[in-house]
C-alpha cells in the first residue's frame, strides 16, 4: 500500500526519533494477514491480540530482560 517514497518517508522519520529522541521504534509485524484488519488498517480484536503476543515477545520481554 504504500509507494517506494512513502516507505522512504518512513524510514526517515523512524531515524529521527531514535536519533533525536533516543526512543525505540519497532517495525511493521509481518506476519498479520487481511483477515486480522477490519478494514486494512485497523486491526480486528484477533488480529490485536497477534500484535500483542508479537510486540511482547519481540519487544518488551527482550527490553525487560535488560
């Protein structure tokens, strides 16, 4: 859905929290499918709580354990 400079964009702004701010900026999970999405954007309450198990495995646990 999005274009090569949209993506860019992204990448971009994602750089410049983490430089500026020092925060962490996790990636898109790639593992959601249409079906997780009510409308392609937002997530219905299964594909919610795939996010959920994702970011806390990939993400939170990991920045706990340190």
């Amino acid at each position: 859905l999005y274009t090569p400079r949209a993506l860019a964009g992204i990448a971009d702004y994602s750089q410049k929290l983490r430089d500026e701010l020092g925060v962490p900026v996790f990636p898109a999970p790639e593992h959601l499918v249409e079906d997780d999405f009510a409308d392609g954007f937002h997530l219905c309450p299964d594909g919610a709580a795939k996010y959920s198990r994702w970011l806390a495995d990939a993400h939170l646990r990991p920045w706990l354990r340190r």
